[in-house]
C-alpha cells in the first residue's frame, strides 16, 4: 500500500485536481478551496513535507509519526489535531484497533492512518457525491471520517454483546466450566479496550461541537452532535454490557455454590443408603457365642428385607427433600 | 393503524379545525395559533412533507425516521427535537419500551409515535377540555404528552418492585434455587433498562424549565418543573430496588453458604451415629481364638445395648449443637 | 383530629389573635405582621380557600393534596414550597415516615401535615416564648419546624446504630445464623429509606440560607445553616452504619466461611480416629486359614491397646493441629 | 484543670500582659494588637462572657459549648467559627477524639478544648519564641494550632498503618482465624472515624487559604497550604491503607477458600488409603463355603503385602498430585 | 556522590560558565540568562545559600529539605515550587521511588534530586544541544526534565503489566495457589502507589499549560500539553492494570470454587465405588446360619464378578457425567 494515498484539492465542494503533494502550496491561498490529503503510515519525510507546507507544530507531527496515542484533540494556533482510535473485528472475533490522525487548518485537511483499518475512498466518494455539504470545507471531511470512523463501533460492539448472550447460556443453560470464566475476562478485557477508545470521543465531540475552532464552520457543528450522539450510545451500550457481565459473574458464583450444595447432598444421601446395610451387615458378622437371631431359619432373609425397605424407605426420604 | 393520526389547528387554546397535511401552512403564520399533529411511524414522503412545511433539519428528521435514539433533547434554530422512550408491561410481565419524537416549533408540534405504545388521544382530549392551559401553545402539548408517558412508568416500575418483593421471600422464606438466581439476573437487566430511558430526561426537563428555548412560553417552565419531579422519583425508586437487589443477592449468597454449612453438620452428624456401631461391630467380628467377651452369655445383648446408647447419646448431642 | 389545627396572626413576634380562616385576608396587608396555619391532611375544600387566600400555584397545591412527595424546595414567584419527610420509631422498633409541606410567602406560613407525625404545638408555645426571635416572620417558622423535624432524625438513627452493634454481637461473639441474615437486610432498607428521606434537605437547606428567597429575612439565614449541620450530620451518620454494614456483612461471610472449614476439619478428624479401628477390625476378620496372630493367646488384647494407642495419638495430633 | 487556661494579650507579636478575661475590653482597640484565649470545656457563664466581650454569634456560642460536632468553618460578620477533632492513641491502641473549637475575630481567638487532647502551651511558647511569625496576628495562631492539630494525626495514622501489616502477616503468613476478621472489621472502623475527623479539613484548608477571610491576613494564607498539604496526605494515607484493607480481605477470602480447599483434599487422599485395605479386609471376611485363596498357606502374607503396596502407592500418588 | 552536582549559567539557549554557588548573583540580572542548578540530597547549609540567593519562601525550603512529600505544584509570589515522584524497577523487580524538587523562578531553576534516582545529566546533555530550544529559559528545563521523569514511568507500569500477564496464566493455565493470591495482593499494593505517584501530574500539568505563571514563558506551554498527555496514558495503563487484576481475583476466585468442586466430585466418586464392594462384602460375612447362597459352590466367584461388573459400571457413569 502506498504512503500517499490521495491529495485532492476541492472548490466550492467540487474535486478540482489530483494534486502532488509538492505542488500542495498552490491550492492553499485561494478562497473556498481546500486540500484533502490522506496518508497511510507515512514516512518522516513525507511527514516533513507535510509539516512544512502547512506549518504543523512540532509537537503534533511527533505524536503523528508513531501510532499508540489515546484518542485526543489539542489545538495549535489555528489548526487542531486530532488522534482517534478505529476498531474491527478480526476474523477470530477479537476486536482489532487501529489509529487514524487528523491535521486540520484554514484550507487542508490531512488524514493519517496507522495499523490495521478500513481507507477512506468510501467516504471521499460519499464527500464527492454531495457537494452542497462538502462546501462547508475541512471542518465537513473532518465530520464524515470520524462518522465513518464511529459507525464502525456498532459491530464490534454488537459482537461482544452476543458473545455476552453466549456467556449467559452457558451459565443458565449449562454447566458452569473453567471455560465460561476465562470467556468472561476476556470479554472484560475487550470490553475495556473498546471503552478506552471510545470514551474520550464524548469529550472531543463536545469540543468540536461547543467551542469556537475557526476551522471548522459553524454550519458544520451540528453534525458533530450527531457523532457524538453515537458515541454516548456506543458508551452507554459498553457500559451495559459491562454491567450485565458483572451481574452474570455474581450469578455464576451463585449457582456453583448452589452445584456444590448439589454434590454434597447426592453424595450425603446416597451415602447414607450404603452406609446403613454396611452396618446392618457387620452387626451380624459379630462372632458372639450366643446371638440368637443368627440360629433363626428365615433371620437372614428377614434381615435382607428389612434392610433393603430401610433403603428403598430413605431413597425416597432423600428425593422428596431434594438431596437425590 | 394509519400514519397521520391526527392534524389540528388550535387557536387560543381552542380546536378551530381538522386540516389536511398539506393546507397546513395556512395556520402557521396567524398569531396564537398551532398545529397540533400526531404521527405513528410516519414513511419517508410523509416525513419530508413536514419538514418542509415547518424547515426542520435534516439531522433530526433522519432520527426521526428510525427508532433506537436514547432520550435525548437538541436544538435546531428557533426549534427543538426531542425523543423520549415510552414503557409499558406486556402480558408476560416484562417491560416493552417504545419510542416517541417531537418537533416543537414556533406554532406547531409534531409527535412521532415508534413501537409500541398507547396513542395519545386521550391527552388530546384532556389538553382540549382545559382551553385556559392549551392557550400556552404547543409547549403545554409538549408538557401534557411527556408528563403522560412519564406517569406510564410507575406502574412498570411498582411491577419490578413486586418482583424484588417475590424474590425476597423466595430468598428468606424458601429455599435458594437456581430460578431465583435467574429471576434476580433477569430483574437487574429489566432495571437497567428502564434506567437507560428515565435517566436522561432528567436533564431534558432541566433544560425545558431553565434555558431560555423560545418555542416554549414561560408560564408552561413550571409545568416541566412537575414532570422533572416524577422522572427524579422514578429514577430514584429504580436506584433503590438495583441496591435492594443487590443486598437480596449477597444475603442470598450468605444463606446459601449456611445451608452448605447445614448439609455438613446434618451428613457429618448420621456419619458418626452410623459409623460408631460399624467400628464396634467389625471389632466383635475379629477371628482371634482368644476374645474373652465372645464366650459370655450376655456379652451380645450387652454390646447391642451399650452401641445403642452410644448413638442415641450422639444423636442428643449432635442435636443440641445444632448438627441435626 | 380535626384539619384545621391552628390559624394564628403574629405581629412583631407576638400572638395578635385566633383566625377564622375565612377571615385570614384582614391580617395579610400589615407590615411586620404574619399568619401561621397549621393543617393536618386538609380536605379538597379547605386547601381551595388556603390557596385563594394567598394565591398559591396549582401545582404545588396539587402536590400538598396527596403525600408521598419527595422532599423538595420549589420557588413559584415570591412564595416557596417546601416538602419534607418527617421520620419516627414505631412500637416495632420500625422507622415510620410522615410528610410535612410548607407554602411560605411574604406574610404566611401554611404547615401541612400528613400521615404519622407529631404536631407541632411544642414548636409554637417554644417560637411564641422567644418574640425577639418570631419577630422575624415566617423564616423564622419554617426554621423552627424544620429544625424540629431534622431533630427528629437523631433518635431513629440511633436506634439503628444500636442494631447495628446487636448485629456485630451477633456475628462476632455468636453464631451466623439465618435470622442474621435477613436482620442485616432489613437494616439496609431502613437505612436507604432514612437516606432518601433525610439527603434532598443538603440541597434544601443549601439554597434557603444562600439563594435569595424573598420571604425569608435575611437574618433568618444562618439558622438554616444550623439545620444544614444537622442534617449532614445525619447524612454521615445513615452513610457510616451503611458502610460498616456492609464490612459487617462481609466479615460474615469469612467467618462463615471458617465455621464451614471447621465442620470439614472436625469431621475429618473424627471419620479418621473411627476408621482406622474399624479397618484394623476388618483386618481380623478375614477368614484366612493361615493367619498366625490370631492364635496367640494374647494378640486380641495387642490389637485393642495399639488400636486404642493409635486413636488416642491421633486425638492429639489433631488436636493440636486445630482440627478438633 | 482550670476552665481558663490561659488569657494574654499581644502587640506587634510580643506578648504584652497577662490579662483577666473581664478586662480584655481594654486590650481589644489598640492596632497590631490581639488577644488569645484558651478555654477547657467552659461553663456557661464564662461563654458568655466570652460572648459579650467578641459580640460572637449566638449559634456559634451554643455549638462551642457542646461537643459532638462535626468539623466545619463557619462566617458570621468578620469573625470565624471553626471546629477540628483533635486525636490520639490511647494506651489500648485505640485512636482517641477530642474537639477544639475556634472563634476568631479581628483582635482575637478563642480556642476552646473538649475531652481528651493535649493543652496547647507548647504551640503557645513555639509562637511567642518567634515575633517575626506571631505579628502576623490571631490568624497565624489558628495556623499554629491547627498544624499541631493536624501533625498529631500522623502518629495515630502509622499505629493504623502497622495494624494493617500486622494483619497481612496473619494473613499470608499463619492461619486465618476468627480474630483476623475481627481485627479487619475494627481497623476498618477506625479508619472510617479518622476519615470523618480529618476529610472535611480539605474544604476548612482551601477556604482560609483562598477566600477573603478578613480576620486572617494575607501574609499567614500560604500557612494554611501547609496544613492543607498534611491534610491531604493523611487523607490519602487513610484511603490508601483501607483500599489496601479491602485488598487484604479479599486475599483472606481465596486463601480461606484454597485451605478449605486442601482440608477436603487431604481428607479425601487419607479417605482412601484407609478405604482400600477395609474393602479388602471385608472380603477376605465373606464366610463363602469355597473361596480357595482362604486355604492356600500364604495367601494371608501375600493379601498383606498387596495391600500394603496399593496404599504406599496411593500415598506416594497423592503426594505428587498435592493433595497429601 | 556530591552535594552541588551541578550549577551552570546559559544565556540564550547556551552554556555559558560553570559557576560556584556563590557567585550565582552575578547572572542573576541580565535578561535571557538563567541559572541552572542541580543538588543532590543538598545540606541545611547550601539550601540556606540557595534559599538567600533566590529569595524563595522559607516553607517551600522546609519542604525541599525533607523527601517523601506528594506531588504538588505550589506557587510562592512569582516563583513556584514543585514537587516530583521518580520511579524505576530495581533488580528485585520492586517499583522504587524517589523525589525531586523544583524551584523555578524568573531566571533560575534548581532541581533538588532526592533517594533514588538517576542523575540529570542526560537530560542536561540534550537540552544544551537544542539551544533554539533552551532558549525558552527555565520552563524548557522544568519540562525537560519532567518528560525524563514521567518517561521513566513507563518500563515500570510495563512491567507491572507483565506481572497480571503472569498472575493470569497462573490462574487460568495453571492451579490456583497460595502464592498467587500473595501475587495479586503485592502487585495490588505497587499499582497504587504508582497511582499515588502519578495521578497528582494530571493536576500540576494542567496548571503549567493553563494558567498565568510567570516564570514559564508561554512557548513552552504546549510542551506541558505533551507531559499530560503521557501522564493520562500511564493513569489509564494504570487503572486498566487494577480493573483487570480485580477482575483476575474474581475469576480466581471462581475457579477455586469449581477446582473445590470437582474434588468433592472426584471423591463421591471414588467413595461409591469403594462402598459399594465393601458393603456387599460385609453382607456375605454375616454369621446366620441359614444362608444358602454360601452353601453354593461358585457363588463366590459369581458374587466377585457381580461386584466388578458394578465398580466398573459407576466407574463410566460417573466418567461419563464429569465427576470423575
């Protein structure tokens, strides 16, 4: 995959020229122009010539070279900087993340990507397909990456909330194992990254959408309340499920505890059952001179009949209060 | 069911006429007049028909077209989009949530009903039989249709209530199952649930009675005050049971571990009484030449006798310490 | 009980007459001059007359009708409303709870009681004993019963701090026992209930002595601080038993998790001291034509004192490794 | 000990006279003056001389005399009302609590001492050896004794401190016992009452450091962040040593679980090696006309040697698998 | 190791004398000079000359005096005073920790090492080889300086991280022993007092890039931006670390409970199929006279096969039901 995947310049909403990224300066001074520049794990070079072109703090390209940032939005004069962590999920139904960095100023807009995630033709192409809203500039592209971005959590989440429903057919349905409890903390775990990249969004989006960031138009921050509409949800649907998982990790304590009363009663009751003709038994293997029953010609037949109604008696003594 | 339920024109607090959707702009421009209509899960010509009468914005009316948004309030220009998640039980006693959105302008409000809930046609009703309230406009409709499905999650809530009733006395008057412990499971997912659609709007009504929202008049911000008062309360009643709830499963947990406790003693208690004639029988079951007490006459009568009141002197015993 | 209590006008902190009241419009004019009612669950008819006398909002009249209000404080133009919920022990040992609203304007203070409470005729003989303090108004009053309400905490809260210690005695010099249990549950609802009676007046108390409430004179302000003192106090208090309820309950839970391992190690101990005579029995009466021993003229009474040696070595052994 | 403790007027920071409390009047005009009073739970009257002489506060007066209150700062006009809990470990190791109650006005403090803390001479002989620090006035003497206050809780936090290693001692080192949960529960309680003594001192710390407290000169405010920074180490080293607690509990809890665990092992292991040579003994004891091993010569020696083996090997092999 | 390791003079951006202390004065006015000083566990003697030459406040000189203060950023007129907790793993693999102090004022900075820590040298060396940077004066140094500290967090919070991993494969791969939960509770007990360490630097970097100090010119402010952000990331790796160990615990603690369990199975199991032989064994060893079947000759051997045919049929059973 190349470095430099896509630098465009737009008019008034309308793909102008596939541009080089040297010749980038041209495009900057015009009014109602801007530059779309998407990048993929570029190089420190193509890094500095970005940087140079469009006077990028120092600050914000060192934090751009390497991926493992949090997700975060800081302002330099008049450009901001904006770190979001993408998701998907691999095809060992484990969330995978990657990282996407936003430089955004007056008329340029460069978009970074780092590790595994989905490029965003799909949405320049959406961009492109409505110039009355690619008009409102940067701040616009700015909206439909991070939108794309966002939806993209939907799945995820959904996957860990059926992995969820799994957890809980096991632990109703069928018996606890030391499977279910390793399934549990790895959901936690997951559920934790995914929090973890998420919720800082709250705190970018309501930035984005309340405070004055020149270049963003205003026309532009009702959208960004859309985003963070999602966000909150996808917040709340971790949250829940998170709670849920808690809830069901109590419950399966509480119904092992329940299984290991089970054991101990049918191990109780079923010893009970041997143990009394064992006694019985050994009674009559005393070696006395003078016990009379044993001279009896139908003792021994009494004695097994006696001692099978005594068990037959305390086995349905035992099922009716449940032990059995 | 068809999808415009109802379009009417109010002028001073009063029904002046039954209009067609589309004559609707002839009402929109005389003073103390509003349009009242109501909606249920309205297609897509039909939503963009009142969006272009009353220029809502593009991103609330995308929202409402799909149901599944949270609870939440936004303000577009002089109009505001509000979503709320309606509640009822259904016969198998188990919470089932709908969806209702408003659009609130200068002179109209639109309700969009989603899923199921009851129609508000008896709000209507009640709204139309006090002129001297409906004359405060479309905020008043805003408030007497909230406050109506506010009022439906009481008894939704009082239902969950009786559950945690039933649980309770299931966990201390019975014996611990592996159904209570489904039933607690099932009643904090039904608890969250309704928290995720009340919390919310504990801020929506804050802002209707604090900011300054045009659309609605001032003497109607009081009214908002009462609806904030009901969803506290709701709120509260739900944080109560979850901790209830809470306490019921850890009690439960401790009683589990007593009846464990109790099965020991009871299977510990029967062991020894069993097993003390075992031992005392297999020793007169020795084969040595040699054993004084097996010649006597009386040795087995008294062996016998003294075994048994070996066992009965542990079966008082056990039961005085509270094994048996 | 009749539902007009009392309905007296005060003039520079002095009884000035006993109202009719249907006759209270010829006291509201004068300066330094106020009305107290006192009502107890006052029908539709007599809360009509209260509210056109002093021209108070529907909606808080509405509220004031029926109980079960959650404390609150809300300002409806110059007049204030105030819920709050007065607490007491029942013969049962049980906390009860009554209600008492307010509605405070610029000259009168209506005091509405509902269900079980004290009257406030000790708060009267005490505000009319000290004119120097009643000289300033209602404030005045409505500190005086509320500070007499929170008081009213103190004694309910003692009593479960004193079951709280019943509770500790139990577990820690006693036995866990199921009653424990549920003790311990119920004094969590107790305290939650209390709770939730006694944390909205924080916020209460908060805005009467620092907001700027018409009706309450201005010198009448660090008084209610007093009453914020008090009820933080109690908030502390409720909050404190909770926490060391919960610590109290956990203890329980390892020491029933002791007396379990206990139950195990006792039964051990014994099972082993009666199985290994029993064995040793069993070992003699193997019916081998060719077993020396059991010729020896004094084997039998070898195999007893060894069997017997072992028993006792044993005893000790377990003994002083804790089991027994 | 006498109700007036001491009672000395101060100019420019050197201490001028020892003054009778009736004639403090005379020392109260007079510039870079003040006057410093030391009380032991006062009487009546000598408050409310007390009173009359500062023009203090009724309310504040009435709490001064009582004990029993939480601490707090309280403003009324120019001067301050303040009360800390003073502590110390008593000689059962047990934290101790008194109070001390400020009233600071501009010429003047008042500091009233209540139950078991240590007079302040030592604080009052540090100050008066440093003029440079003690002209700064009565709000440098709150300073003083606040620190002294402040620093004696460290002692009582380390005694807690080395109870909590004490714990984890018995815990990871020697047997869980009955009196290691109640030892838990008593440090738990103890913390919880320093964290009530201490943790309303960050609000008392930030308001005299930060506001316009006339009576404090702004010189002496950057003390006050003295205090504050030992308060909130004390804080932390609380929360810490009972996050710690809970961690100790919890580790108490599995290790009660993995003991029980290894009772039942061992149990079950010696179990078998008796059960083994019983069932054997139990069968050569069937009295079968023809069962040929009975016999043969040695066949005794040979079932001896036999069963020897099997139950060296089922030790050996539970030995290897732990459970032994 | 000696006391003053270091005390250079710069001015704009570069080294311009090593200076003895005591002449520090002479390059204490000139603009775009500032002095550099770095101390090391520094005498009453030398801080009393530090203090004189830098007019710093005689209780930040307290306090740089003694290690083992918290974190904190504290402001003396127009010089502040920081406070810094160093971290490294020594070979042990123990988080150890040190201190450093900072006094910054207008055109100095002094860095007070204390304990251990590694000297400052390295970041001496690369800041003087950035003077466009070090221009920016003393702020530069506080941060650079700070980076190097707070970067040296992170070897310590991975290793702590790598820890869980361990504790995690304990748990899930291996058996559940006493020295895990030993494990848990250490590493417990090291992720707090990193927490303690640290969480105090989201406070003291958001001052540095927020507010109005004087003596860090406003260039170096983003740099600070930086440092927090570092700061946040260790905070989370942090509590990430602790949410997952808790929840490590809790899977342990379930896995305990099924590893209690199927020993209580494993031992029914096996305790049913010695029973079951011995009981029969004891049956055919009774005395009665008239017992036909030991009459018959191949009785025994066909009780011998029935007896193995069972032992072996509850040996499938109870493989096949998991008990075994």
């Amino acid at each position: 995959m190349k470095e430099i995947v896509n630098c465009v310049a737009y008019a008034d909403g309308i793909r102008v020229a596939d541009v080089n990224l040297s010749d980038v300066g041209n495009y900057l001074d015009k009014k109602n122009q801007f530059v779309w520049i998407g990048l993929y794990e570029p190089s420190e070079d193509t890094l500095d010539m970005v940087q140079a072109h469009f006077q990028l703090h120092e600050l914000a390209v060192e934090d751009a070279h390497t991926a493992h940032q949090r997700p975060k939005l800081e302002q330099y004069g008049n450009s901001i900087f904006v770190v979001l962590r993408t998701a998907q999920m691999n095809q060992e139904h484990h969330a995978e993340f990657g990282e996407t960095h936003f430089f955004v100023g007056d008329n340029f807009i460069v978009v970074v990507r780092h590790g595994s995630s989905i490029p965003y033709t799909e949405v320049r192409t959406r961009c492109e397909s409505t110039p009355e809203h690619l008009r409102n500039g940067q701040g616009f592209v700015l909206y439909a990456v991070m939108d794309f971005i966002v939806d993209r959590y939907f799945p995820v989440v959904h996957e860990l909330e059926q992995e969820l429903e799994a957890i809980e057919t096991k632990i109703f349905k069928e018996k606890p194992t030391r499977e279910t409890t390793e399934k549990i903390y790895d959901l936690k775990r997951e559920l934790l990254e995914v929090k973890r990249a998420v919720s800082p969004l709250v705190d970018i989006c309501n930035r984005l959408m309340r405070f004055d960031i020149k270049c963003i138009s205003e026309d532009t921050r009702p959208y960004f309340r859309d985003v963070y509409d999602h966000v909150i949800r996808i917040n709340e649907m971790v949250d829940n499920t998170r709670e849920l998982l808690n809830s069901a990790m109590e419950a399966n304590f509480s119904l092992l505890s329940i299984a290991q009363s089970d054991v101990s009663k049918k191990f109780a009751g079923w010893a009970a059952i041997i143990a009394v003709p064992t006694m019985i038994a050994g009674f009559y293997g005393m070696n006395f001179k003078f016990m009379p029953e044993l001279q009896w010609h139908y003792s021994y037949f009494v004695v097994v009949s006696v001692t099978l109604a005594i068990c037959i008696t305390l086995y349905y003594f035992f099922r009716k209060s449940g032990w059995l």
